[in-house]
C-alpha cells in the first residue's frame, strides 16, 4: 500500500522547453563564434551555442515571413527583409529595431550581405536587380541591373579596397560587378545549374563555386578564368576553402596546395585537392547508419540527411553544417569529430522518455525515421539513425542507461548509452511483425526481454542475450520467443507489471486484456476488461496496488481491479481521446494528456482534477515521470518538448511564509492604531492589499477628533503609488452604502488637494472615475429623500391641532422648517401639573357618562405609568420638565406661567379631547418620533 504519510502533488510549473528554432532558410554564425542567428518564419532567432537556448529574437510587426536576413561582420548590426519588402535595421541584442525603411526593388529580396567594413549592404532580389545601401548615411548608392530572374547570392569580395561584388541568378552564371563605374566587368561562365555558393582563399586571388550540377569550379580572380573544374558527383549546397597555413594532415591534406571542404546532397564532408581535382578524404556517416541505397543515391534531392550550409570557423577551428531536416550539426578540425548538434525542427513529437540514471538526458521520437537524444543541460542533441520509417514509441529499461524503440518499418531495435560520454549506439535489432510495429514495452526487473504491440494484432515477446555488444561490435539480432493473436484490431499499447509477471494490452478494439507472463511457454489469457466505449490508447499498471489504469479515445480513463477485472473508478475531464496515462505519487495519483494538448493530474482517491497543465497547442502524445518522481516530461504535435517540476512543496513553503507574514503584518498594524500611528497603519494596509484592512483605519481616523484635518494630513502623505491603490479602494467602498461616507471622506481629500492631471496619470484612474460617479449618484439621491420624508414627518407634526381650537390659528401659523436640536422635545410636561392631574380628572367625571368614565380610569392608570417611567428614567428630563411618550398614545403640554393656571383648568376637558385627536393623528402618519 502507499505511504499514508505521502504528501499529494498539487501543481506542476515549467522547468524548461526545447522549441523549433529554425525552420529552413538562411543560416548565420557571429563572427565571434558565440551565436548561431536562424530564421523560423517571421523571426529570426539567435541562440547561444555553449547553452543552447535562444536568447534573443526579432521580429517584423507585421508577421510577414523573413525572406533573407544579414548580420555585418563586426556583430552589431542585422538587417531583415520582409515579404512586404520593408527593411529594418535591429539592434538584436536588444531586439529593438533602430530603423525601417521601404527596399526599392518591385518583389521580395532573395539574398542580402554586408561588405567587410559593416557599411555597404547588398540586396539581391527576385526581380532581377542588385541594390547597394549605405546603413551608416542612410541612402541607395548603386542599383545595379543585368541579371536574369531571382538573385540568389551576392558577396563581396573581401578585399575592400577591389570594391567587387560577385552575384549569381537563374542564368547560372557569376556576375562581378565594378562598384567604381556600377557596370558588369566579367560573367563566368561554367555552371550548367544554379550556382549555391562561393568561397574565397585567404589572399582572396582565388575563388571557388560550388553548382547543383555536381560540379566545383575554381577561379583565378585576376583574370577572372576558370582553372580547373572538379567533378564531385553530388549537388554541392556549400563549399569552404581550407586555411593554408594550418595542419590538416589527419583529412588528408598532405601539401599546401589549395584545398576546399564540400557539402551536398548526400549528407557527407569530403575535402577536395584543387591542384589534382581528387577527393582526399571523406567524412563517413555514424556506425549507425545504414548505407544508402541506390535508389537513395538517384534521389540525392530527396535525402533527409542532405547538407544545406556548411561553415568554417577559423578562431575556434570547427565546421558547421546545416541538414535537410534543420538540424545544425558542430565538427572539430582537423578530425572532423563531431563536437555539438542542435535540433532546429523536430515536427511531431510521437513519444518522449527520461534517459540516464540522473534523468539528464531525453531520448524523443519525432514523425522521423530518427531519435533524438537531447542533453537537458546544453540542449545538444545526438541524432540517431537506424529505423527506416517513422518511429512511433519508446520505451526505457530500469537502469535507464538501455531503451528499445519501435517504428513503421516493422522493426523493433534496442540502444545503449554509454553512461560516461553519453554517447548511444544501437546494440540489438529484431524484425517479425507483418504490420507497424506501435507499441513496446521493456521488462521492469532486469533487462531481460521486450514486449511489442503491432498493427498486426499480434503481441511479440523478444528475449534478449545476457551479454549485449558493445560499440563496435555486430547489432545483435533478435527473434521472437512468443507470438500471440491478442486482438481483433490494433494494439496501441502493451505494459508490463513490476513483477514481470504479468502483461496487459490494450487495443483498437476497445479492450484490455491480462495476460500471464510465463519464463517459458506461450501467454496465458487472464481476462478482459471491458467498459470503454472507444479504443484504447494506453494501459500502464499500478507501482504499487493490483490495479491497471488504461486511457481511451472516449475521453476518459479508468482503473481496473486485476482480481474480478471490473472497473473501480472513473475520470472524466478531457475534451477528446486520452492519449497517455501513468501513476506517479507511489500509485496515488494519475497524470493524462490527450488529444486537447492539456495535461491533467489526478488524485485517485477522491478522483478529483488537482491541476490541468495547458502548455501545448496539439495532442500530447508524449509523456513520462522521471525516476524520482519530481519531473515530468511532455512531447506534442506542436514540435515542442516541456519539462515539469514539481513544485508542491516550493508552493507550500511559500504559502506558510505568506502567512506567517500576513500574521505579523496584522499585528504590527494593531499595534499602529492602537498608537494612533495612523500613516504606517494606513501604508502597511495598502502594501498588504487587503481593501477592508485599509477601510478600518480610514474609520479609525474619522472617529477621533478634527477627524477632517486628520484624515487630509495623512492621506496627503501618501505616496503616489499608494494614492492610486486608496484611490481603487474608494471605487470598491462607495458601492456599499455602509461605506460611502467614509469614501467620500478619502475623495474630497483627492479631488482637493489633487490637480486633475495629477488624478489622470494614476493607473486607471479614468475607470475608477467612472465607477464612481453612478453609485456616488444613487447615495445622493437616497439622502434627498430621507431629507424630503423627515421634512413631511415634521410637516405633518406641526399641523396636528387640538380638535375644536379656533382654525384662525392655523392660518395665521407658519411652518417651521428649521432643525430641531439635539435637546428639543415635541411634548413639554409641566412638574407641578403632573400632580393635578388626578384632580382635573375627578372634576370631570361628574360630566360625563359610565363609558366616559371607564375610558378615562384606564387613561389615567396608563398616563401615571408612563410619566413615572419617564421621570425615574431620565434626569435631564425631570431637570426640564419634559417628557416624551414614544408611542404617541399621550401627551401635555407645558403651562408657561403660573397665570394661565385658571385658563387651563376652566378647558381641563378640551385638553383632554385633544389626547384623544393626538392618538389618532399619530395612528394616520404611521409613526411620530421625538
């Protein structure tokens, strides 16, 4: 069982990427030798040789591709040409252009170099004429007409001071042009085809042409005639003249006599004497190749592993060239060892798999009949040949120095890789299977045997010998111990327990199948597993548990109990088929990917998503966990190739150091507004960007006294950063109607002190203006009418009369619209009226009728509560001689003087009327406060 102290991943991050850098086209190297510049449609990307990764890159607004690029020869300057025939000078090692300007010529530039004092740039371009820049006064010099269809080549001689420039269109013919008089001088002619490059000797009296009519051709440059042709039976891509004065002795350079290097078409270096027109040494293909055919030989055109440029470095000694398939590929003189190889495009990546004991290196799979063996640290990549159809899967042993591949050709081959140089050669070979072969699986103990999957519905077991040759030796060949008809259509996988006990297989046919796996006799079927409503792209046992997990086009994956092979779980969340699946966690979490380029951690138990992992644009067919479980790789049809860390645990530290921060943060800022510090308060809440912390000490200030002048004092001493954030605070606040004063507060203090161009340069201060304006609005509006209902409520109060007064009175009365204080009462109650009350009562009572007199005992029992009540609760009322009934039932008025005593006792009944008019007036107007 797993580890119930295992903790459970909860998020990938990337950790590095290996993308497409050169898609064909133009090839340059700086001539400090530090950096390779190539295109890859609208870009042109500069990667950094002794790293391998891309460190600049530059590209036209306009997305147009970049049809021919130049860096000049001090470095500095480079100069891109558009399809929308625009120039732009670029200062790449900021990759910011410094210039643009429209190129004359009718139809895109084709070719494009720089003179060696880095002033003059020529343009070559498809319609047939030469322009002349000077990049430092910024004008045309020379537009230099004559040649026949696209310009291909222009270069300079390199010595200046002959201003000579050499070019070569659809004529096949060089062209040398006086720069002086801006006239052709000479045409040579020897090419019967289209002329691919020239190369000068170090004196420069000589040069070399190189033609696709598989002839090299040398030139005497003072008169301009051929001296000797050389027949070097391949399309010639590039050729390069060899240094004089250095020792090249070990490729057969044995004089000092002119000698030249050549690319072509058949993927090989070949040095070539000049004198005697004879191949004197030839650079073979790897041990791993396999000798082209002759029909291979007739299609020179066609060979992947044709040469496209070929460079000499002459302060490090090394040649470069550039394949078919852009792969860029670093020799040492004077051996010819290869040194260093660059992937420029890798297509689709079919499958991708952790190599070495640390994980340092990949071995990929691409829609190629090559691998790839990538280096993580340089990006350097071996290129291995041997499969002759595309190669589908791979699949590595445990010691992760061995792995075993399977392609199109029918084929199964296994490699090694020598743990100390890192170099891989192929060891063992089988061939059997009637169909592609499209899947395979090694043995998980010891490396043992391996185990394929075809088109041909068959699963092969392959043994392999106790002792593997090493490199030198014969490829070992390998026969199938077991063949089994597994399955009715195609097995996409096959997966070997960790017991290597036990084989699964999944098929097109939409089911798994167990089988026993037995040293000696044939496969024993188990059972089927049966659920999936579409065929099965993967299947891959548990490390742990007797469970099988398999992926299918159906858009999910699923878990299998080996024991009854029923379906223990379900999971569901791709938008297209699940294409790879495997257990990391110790067998307590699943990662997918599928055909929607997303990749998806599991947790089983709860078979819940933890995180989806976006960061290809294809299907991800490609993915694998390192050995110790802390890397992830992905391969994809997007050509790209990322590598995941885990970082749970850098997450979690992160998260508690936040916390920790966060707590210490919130008590620094009690302790602030308990000092009455309200500037470090204020500025401590917005650097902890927490709104409702910052509203605290806003009311905290407006609480105190002069809380004004406070609050301007401490909001003015912000800074204009922290002005912004108070000022998207105060957006957020004013929508609560709780909160508005004291975000009014904060924007009077703003929009006062504040100029309007100084409000306009805060970051979306516009937006926030906006925002505001609205709800700023609605509290207006809602403050106008409490006003206007407290105006009516008073209104109807003063208009409340006693019934049977004098209405004159009424008329001659005005309303009293001013606001009361806080100290003045509606009802005045005089202290010495309080006591005769009981005695007006009794006065009246002989007037009036038993209904009249029963109304009036409760009247009173409620009027003599009520008063006591008032008086023993409030002194200040008592002081005054005031009292207020709340609820409206009672009220009395105050006698102002002791002479109008008699009055009131003679209309004693009239005031007892208007107790009755009181209560029913408060009844009509709902409420009356005091």
């Amino acid at each position: 069982m797993a580890n119930p102290n295992l903790r459970f991943k909860t998020n990938y991050d990337v950790s590095s990427k290996i993308e497409p850098f050169y898609k064909g086209g133009k090839v340059q190297i700086s001539r400090d030798e530090q950096f390779i510049f190539c295109t890859c449609g609208s870009r042109v990307n500069v990667l950094e040789i002794s790293t391998g990764k891309i460190v600049h890159s530059v590209e036209h607004d306009d997305q147009e591709d970049i049809t021919s690029f130049v860096l000049s020869p001090d470095d500095e300057l480079l100069v891109t040409a558009s399809r929308a025939l625009l120039l732009k000078q670029w200062d790449w090692k900021r990759a910011t252009c410094t210039r643009s300007w429209r190129a004359i010529h009718t139809v895109p530039v084709a070719s494009m170099t720089f003179d060696p004092t880095s002033t003059l740039l020529a343009t070559g371009g498809c319609d047939g004429t030469i322009k002349l820049w000077d990049v430092v006064k910024q004008y045309c010099t020379h537009n230099l007409k004559g040649s026949s269809g696209v310009v291909h080549l222009v270069q300079f001689h390199p010595d200046i001071s002959r201003l000579q420039l050499f070019s070569s269109s659809l004529d096949c013919n060089v062209r040398v042009w006086d720069l002086q008089t801006s006239k052709c001088v000479h045409v040579l002619q020897n090419h019967y085809s289209a002329v691919t490059s020239l190369s000068f000797s170090q004196n420069g009296d000589t040069m070399v042409s190189s033609g696709r009519d598989k002839i090299c051709t040398v030139w005497d440059v003072h008169s301009f005639k051929a001296t000797r042709t050389v027949p070097v039976y391949e399309a010639v891509a590039s050729v390069a003249v060899l240094p004089e004065d250095s020792d090249f002795s070990q490729i057969g350079v044995k004089n000092k006599e002119l000698h030249f290097i050549t690319a072509g078409s058949r993927g090989v270096l070949r040095v070539w004497e000049a004198s005697s027109a004879r191949c004197v040494h030839t650079r073979t293909l790897s041990s791993t190749l396999t000798p082209a055919s002759g029909e291979e030989q007739e299609k020179d055109e066609d060979n992947p592993r044709s040469l496209t440029f070929l460079f000499h470095l002459p302060v490090s000694s090394r040649l470069v060239t550039v394949t078919a398939e852009h792969n860029i590929v670093f020799y040492q003189l004077p051996s010819l060892s290869t040194l260093q190889q660059f992937s420029g495009y890798s297509d689709e990546v079919l499958d991708v798999k952790f190599l070495g004991k640390s994980d340092s290196h990949l071995v990929v799979a691409t829609n190629s009949c090559q691998l790839k063996v990538f280096e993580l640290l340089t990006n350097s990549c071996q290129i291995l040949y041997g499969h002759t159809d595309t190669v589908l899967t791979l699949d590595v042993f445990r010691n992760a120095s061995m792995f075993a591949s399977c392609a199109k050709d029918r084929s199964v081959r296994v490699w090694h890789m020598d743990s100390d140089s890192g170099h891989v050669t192929c060891v063992a070979h089988g061939s059997s299977h009637t169909n592609a072969v499209g899947s395979i699986c090694c043995s998980r103990l010891k490396a043992s045997f391996i185990v394929t999957g075809s088109q041909d519905c068959t699963v092969k077991v392959w043994d392999l010998p106790a002792e593997l040759p090493v490199e030198g030796e014969e490829v070992h060949q390998l026969t199938a111990r077991i063949t089994e008809k597994a399955h009715d259509k195609d097995v996409n996988s096959v997966a070997v327990s960790p017991n290597d006990k036990l084989l699964a297989s999944g098929s097109q046919d939409r089911t798994a199948k167990l089988w026993s796996l037995r040293p000696e006799g044939p496969l024993e079927l188990l059972g089927v597993f049966r659920g999936h409503r579409r065929g099965i792209w993967m299947v891959c046992f548990s490390p742990v548990d007797q469970v099988l997990a398999s992926s299918s086009a159906d858009g999910t994956a699923k878990l299998w109990g080996l024991q009854d092979f029923s379906c223990l779980k379900t999971f569901e969340g791709h938008d297209a088929s699940v294409l790879k699946v495997i257990f990391v966690s110790r067998g307590t979490q699943l990662l997918t990917s599928g055909s929607d380029g997303l990749v998806k951690l599991w947790t089983i138990k709860t078979n819940e998503c933890v995180k989806t992992l976006d960061a290809h644009q294809d299907k991800v067919w490609g993915l694998h966990a390192s050995r110790k479980d802390d890397l992830m790789v992905t391969g994809s049809a997007d050509s790209k190739i990322t590598v995941w860390k885990d970082v749970t645990e850098v997450e979690l530290a992160e998260e508690q150091a936040k916390q920790e921060d966060q707590i210490l943060k919130q008590q620094e800022l009690s302790n602030l507004l308990h000092e009455k510090k309200y500037l470090k308060a204020l500025g401590l809440a917005i650097a902890l960007d927490q709104p409702q912390t910052v509203l605290t000490v806003i009311k905290a200030i407006r609480q105190g006294e002069n809380t004004c002048e406070l609050l301007e004092k401490t909001v003015l001493k912000l800074r204009t950063d922290q002005k912004e954030s108070l000022l998207r605070y105060c957006a957020m606040w004013n929508t609560n109607a709780r909160n508005c004063l004291d975000a009014q507060g904060v924007l009077q203090v703003l929009l006062k002190h504040l100029p309007p161009e100084e409000l306009l340069q805060f970051q979306g201060a516009r937006t926030h203006l906006e925002g505001l304006i609205p709800y700023t609005e609605r509290h207006m509006q809602r403050i106008g009418n409490l006003l206007q209902a407290s105006m009516f409520l008073n209104y109807m109060w003063q208009k409340m009369r006693v019934v049977g007064e004098d209405s004159s009175l009424d008329q001659e009365e005005e309303m009293d619209t001013s606001p009361q204080g806080p100290s003045q009462h509606f009802f005045v109650i005089d202290k010495e009226r309080k006591h005769d009350g009981s005695e007006d009562r009794k006065n009246d009572e002989d007037g009036s009728g038993e209904e009249e007199e029963n109304v009036e005992s409760e009247e009173e029992a409620d009027d003599e509560d009520s008063v006591t009540k008032k008086a023993s609760s409030s002194n200040k009322s008592k002081e005054n001689g005031t009292s207020c009934n709340i609820n409206g039932k009672r009220s009395y008025e105050n006698e102002e003087s002791s002479d109008e005593e008699d009055e009131e006792e003679r209309n004693g009944k009239e005031k007892r009327v208007q107790k009755y008019v009181l209560v029913s007036a408060a009844s009509q107007s709902h409420t009356v406060t005091c």
